[in-house]
C-alpha cells in the first residue's frame, strides 16, 4: 500500500492544470493521460502480484518450518525474493512517470 501512496504523490505532482487546451496540445495531454494511467496500473498490479506471492509463499513456509526448523533461514531469502516484486513494480511506475509531460 505504501508503493502505491509513492506513485500516486509522484503522479500528482506531474499533473498540471491549464484553462484550454488547443488541438495540436490535445495529442499530448492524451499521451501524458495515458503514461499516468500505465504508471499507476504497473504499480497496483504489480504489487498484487507481490502479495499474492507473498501469501503463497508465506504459508509454504509457515508448514515447511513446522516441519524442519532449520530451514527458517532458506525459507526467509524466498520470501524475499517474492517481496522483490514490489520494489521492482515501482521502479517500474517511476520511470514511467518520467515520461509524462503535461502540456502547458
């Protein structure tokens, strides 16, 4: 939740407001539109992936660790990896919310 919290300041903070626009600005007012809305749709479904993963992930471990409990440090490095999709979701949103340029 918080990641997403992150792109949407970002993503607010690009935005601009203007009175008119003129034909030839409305092509890129609806490209910077769109480069917002990729932005903040890899982020969100990204990080449902990651907690996705992180649910499955996370009770695998809970029953292989009832199990044998010498495998809490193995099983730890996994769950961070699955939790890596998140910081790579928002990686992904910032640069594409570099690309918006609103026109003025």
């Amino acid at each position: 939740a918080i990641y997403g919290i992150i792109i949407a300041i970002i993503l607010n903070s690009k935005m601009k407001a203007s009175d008119s626009f003129g034909p030839a600005q409305m092509n890129d007012l609806k490209a910077a539109c769109y480069t917002v809305l990729a932005a903040g749709l890899a982020v969100g479904v990204g990080n449902m992936a990651c907690g996705v993963s992180v649910g499955i992930v996370g009770s695998s471990c809970a029953l292989a660790d009832a199990q044998n409990s010498s495998l809490f440090v193995k099983i730890l490095v996994v769950e961070i990896f699955a939790s890596a999709l998140g910081i790579f979701a928002i990686i992904i949103g910032i640069l594409q919310a570099q690309a918006a340029v609103f026109p003025n």
